[in-house]
C-alpha cells in the first residue's frame, strides 16, 4: 500500500530487535475486510520462536529497569511523537486491515498516542511510603518495583490503541514485553514495534510475535518467568487466561466483553439522545465492547424517539473505511456476519419490529446495513448477548426502577449510558448501575487519564489512568533496623 514511512508496512515479528520469519515458514493471510482481499501474509512463529521472544524480554528487563526515569520517559515521549508524525500512515494501515472508516481509524490512533506521554510523566508518581515504626529504632517503608516481562495479548478491534494502552503503563513503570496482537490485525503491531525501534528502545524491550493463537497464548501465559498478563478480548477467553495464569500466580488484568445499557429518560432532550445512541452503538461498525446494545427509553418519548432514531439510522453511509466518507465500514469477517443474520432473524422470529436495515448490505461481502429493531425484549439473542454489529436494539420502560432493572440483567458490567437533564435522576442511577463506567448524556468518555475496565464478566483492573500501573507493579516493603537493634 502507498505509505510516505513504507518501512511501516512489516510483515515480519519483531524479536530481540531483529525481524523474523518462522523457522517453520508458516504464515498466515491477512486480508482487507472489505474487500476480501489478501493484504500480504505474515509468519507464524514456532513454539521456541516465542519462548526467545520471553528469553530477550527477561534479558533485556534489569537495564531496562534499571534506567533511570528520565531515560524511559524520553524514549516512550519519542515514541509517541513518531506515531503522531505519521498518523495518516497509520491510519491507513489499520484501516486496511481493519476495515473501520479513516476518519475513526486517525482518531484512535491520536488517542493511542495519547497514553505513552502521559504514562512516561506519572510514573514519576509510582510513590512508596514512609510507614511511622511500631519496632524501636527501625525505618519502615514500601516501594514500587517493576513486576518484570508482561505478556500483552490484544485484540483486532483497537489493534494500536489496545496496544500503546497496555505497553505504554508497562514501559514507563520498568518492565518488558511480549505482545501478541490478533492475526486479523497484526500490521498496526508490526508499524508500532518499527517506530519503538526508531525511537530507541533497546532490543528485546519491546517484542511482537504471532503464532497459532491458542499455541501463542499458552506458551506466554504458561512460561513461569513472565509476571503479568495483560488480554483484552472476549469473556471466554479471557477466563482461559485467567485460569492458565493461576499456575504460577500472575499478575492479571483483563478488558473483557459488554453489553451496555444506554437509558433514556423522558425529561431527556431526544435529538440528543438520538445522537447519543447513534454514537454509542455504530461507531467502529458496532465491533465495540462499549457499545450501547440495549437501548432502554422511558414510555412517554418511546415511539417520538424511535422515529427520530430510525431516520438517523437511514442516514448512515456504509462502505470500505479508506474511502474516507462512510459512518459504517465491514464486519471483521464471515463469522461475524452470520452472527448478526442470526440475531436479527431471532429478534424478528420472536416480535420485534424490524425498523431499518436487517439484511446483508448490497455491497456484498461482510457489509451489514445499518439495522434498528424495536420491542426487543429479554428472550431475544439481541438482547443478552454482546453484538459486535450495526444493530440496536430498543425497549420501552416504565420506572425508573424497572430501567435499573433491565441494565443490570446481564453478566456483563462495563459500560453504561445515561440521556436526562435532572441531576436528581442522574446521580442514584450512577451509583445503581452494576456498571464500571457511566457516561452522561454524551459518549466520549475514554482517554489516557481515566480508569478503563469493567465489573463481574467484564473484567479485573484498570487501563489508563494512576490505575493502569497495577498490573505492572509490585509494592515491596522493607524494614530498616539500625545498627545493633533486633526484634
């Protein structure tokens, strides 16, 4: 593909500084979603080829660590001032392989970049503590320590943003990395690990590898000398991870699935509301674990809204993301496709009102129109399963209540949503939501200094934010006793 930096288009693992094929010369299609056509092929490293991943990450971990924070800093800020420098670059690549639209694919990667510089200043806030003595003559006290090599395993929806996130906390606290990215999506990976390079970041710091997925993720989360895990994907897999780190105690954190609850109150304003759903459940094709998938509004504006939101459901373009003009770029592939003719043919099947879209677009492939169904209730596949697709769902409630309710009838807790004007409405539903993040009357909620994870199947810990640091830090305690004191 045309590119102004073309050495950002790697179709090779980064290792130990170097780039590698597979001993094996196993590789693996990459394709553009829209198109359906092969973008390149990449190698599918063997078993030993990821465990010299961990071997030059373990190696690489005490200089590194041992750096002093201004050295990190600058290397992470250079980083981060290289992925801005060729943003449109970027962009494109992620939009090749990804399929979202230009526009959204340029806005995750600023906000990709946003996290390394803000991660590089607040490690200079990894404060221990003075503990006032309980033992006579002796100075008590704690420490954050790097916890050491980090396996990173993302997923294909954000592929830099899930990335720089993860790495970028990593990085700054002292440890060192083996990520892994989802083979749907592993040139943003590559293009990451390219621009670390330029930036100066030491061989064996910051590694890239792909191999079978299940093979890739066993052998990282079972090799006893990487400390943390970091996975953001799917519930199913990431109670795998969790169970398969519990051998040796790792640290873990996991971004894991949802199906957020979007309440719209009467007192709301509806054509903002109206924008609020659109926004929260079509940007990234509705491929977005935040996504609004139960759309819950009060009786009294019920049909006022719907009829509003189905004109601005019409409205929406769909076509391939590096057009540049389109809100609705391709489902990631066939699987995903089928899933959502399943869903919407249920939802239909059990008396839901179709109201816009519900087939397969006409440009072929896996575009999927735009689709809006009313009178969606709690029997519906729709509505109790997370939908990576342009499709919304929408119910009527009566009390307030009854809306709690409904939001929290799911294993899920991460995102939330809340259209209404009356603070008195806002605030008990803030803290009745068994949801870890609401947003009110607006959609734009994440960012670098913000805590972003979920509750009960939506996750463990934080990302981004003094909170994204826990899962790369150890707090070490000592006890200092001066001479010749004893217990």
């Amino acid at each position: 593909m045309p590119l102004d930096h073309p050495l950002l288009f790697k179709s090779l693992c980064y290792v130990d500084g170097h780039w590698l094929h597979s001993s094996s010369g196993a590789s693996i299609a990459v394709q553009n979603p829209a198109s359906q056509q092969d973008i390149g092929h990449v190698p599918l490293l063997e078993r030993e080829q990821i465990v010299a991943a961990v071997d030059a990450a373990e190696r690489a971990f005490g200089a590194w660590r041992d750096e002093s924070l201004d050295t990190r800093a600058a290397a992470l800020r250079r980083w981060a001032e290289l992925i801005l420098r060729h943003q449109d670059d970027l962009a494109r690549i992620l939009s090749e392989e990804q399929g979202k639209p230009l526009a959204e694919a340029r806005g995750e990667i600023r906000y990709a970049a946003s996290f390394i510089p803000w991660f590089a200043e607040e490690a200079r806030r990894l404060y221990g503590q003075t503990i006032p003595s309980h033992i006579p003559g002796a100075h008590l006290g704690t420490l954050k320590e790097p916890v050491g090599v980090c396996a990173l395993l993302t997923p294909w929806n954000f592929p830099c943003a899930m990335i720089t996130r993860k790495a970028a906390a990593a990085l700054a606290a002292g440890c060192t990395l083996v990520v892994k990215p989802a083979h749907e999506t592993p040139y943003s990976a590559f293009a990451l690990a390219q621009l670390a390079e330029e930036a100066g970041l030491p061989a064996g710091v910051f590694n890239v590898v792909l191999g079978e997925p299940q093979m890739a993720m066993q052998t990282l989360v079972g090799d006893s000398r990487v400390r943390a895990v970091s996975f953001t994907g799917s519930t199913r897999v990431g109670k795998l991870v969790l169970q398969a780190a519990a051998a040796d105690v790792k640290k873990v954190a996991l971004e894991l699935g949802g199906n957020a609850p979007l309440i719209v109150c009467a007192d709301a304003d509806l054509d903002h509301a109206v924008q609020v759903a659109l926004d929260a459940k079509f940007q990234t094709s509705g491929q977005d674990c935040c996504a609004a998938n139960r759309i819950l509004v009060q009786r009294p504006v019920y049909e006022a809204f719907l009829q509003r939101f189905a004109k601005a459901v019409r409205g929406l373009s769909v076509g391939p993301g590096l057009e540049d003009r389109h809100a609705i770029g391709p489902l990631m592939h066939q699987a995903a496709l089928d899933a959502t003719a399943e869903r919407v043919a249920d939802a239909v099947d059990k008396g839901a009102r179709l109201l816009v879209g519900g087939e397969p677009h006409a440009l072929g492939g896996w575009f999927w129109q735009p689709t809006l169904l009313a009178d969606v209730t709690d029997a519906m596949r729709i509505y109790r399963e997370e939908n990576f697709a342009p499709i919304a769902g929408v119910r009527a409630f009566d009390s307030l209540d009854e809306a709690v309710a409904m939001a929290n009838d799911t294993e899920y807790g991460l995102a939330a949503y809340i259209c209404s004007n009356r603070l008195d409405v806002v605030q008990p539903l803030i803290r009745r939501l068994e949801h870890a993040m609401v947003a009110v009357n607006g959609t734009k909620f994440t960012g670098h200094p913000i805590p972003f994870g979920g509750m009960k199947a939506s996750g463990l810990g934080r990302e981004g934010g003094s909170d994204g640091f826990e899962a790369f830090v150890e707090t070490k305690y000592f006890c200092i006793h001066h001479q010749g004191q004893r217990y």
